[in-house]
C-alpha cells in the first residue's frame, strides 16, 4: 500500500511519538505526568524505583519526540507532558487491556 508523499511523513511522525512511548518505564513515566504533573528526575527515579541515569535516559527520549518538556527550577530539572492530551493515550490502553489488580 502506497500513500501520498504529505500522509507518509505525518503517519511516520506519528509513529516515531508511538515508538517512543512503546516502552513499560517511558508508559510508566507518562502515567505518572498524567496523575501528578510536573516532576523532577529525583521524583521520577524515586516513585518508579529506577536508578537515576536510566530516568534521564528516558526523559531524554521523551523531550527529543516531543512528547515532554523540560525547565530549570534552581538546580532542578522538572519534566512534563508537552500536550496534556498525551494522557489520553494510556487512558485508551487501559481501557483496551485494564491493568491487573
């Protein structure tokens, strides 16, 4: 199947911003901005019980799709969803397959 030259490079972003978050810590990651907002990488690494450069290295993924955003606050990095509407996407999962209980 062949698309238009316009449709193939908007569904090929849209599949990069989908590669980025086909992850279970970046999924976690964006469970967490969707519940709590803004966070720092000590925040995040302490509530997903990760060590801290594997937390930078997710965010990092996350800020280069887009998909987070990234302000000084003193010596603090803080992180948050760039479109709220991101949210949605993991609501949509778990809706599609509830998470255990």
């Amino acid at each position: 199947m062949s698309l238009p030259t316009v449709a193939t490079d908007h569904y090929t972003h849209q599949a990069e911003l989908l590669k980025a978050l086909a992850h279970p810590v970046r999924l976690a990651m964006l469970g967490l901005f969707s519940s709590e907002g803004a966070l720092t990488v000590t925040e995040i690494h302490c509530k997903l019980g990760l060590e801290q450069a594997a937390a930078s290295h997710h965010l990092g993924i996350l800020k280069s799709r887009g998909i987070v955003t990234v302000e000084r606050e003193g010596r603090n990095s803080v992180y948050k969803l760039k479109h709220g509407c991101l949210s949605q996407i993991l609501a949509c999962l778990n809706q599609c397959n509830p998470p255990a209980k």
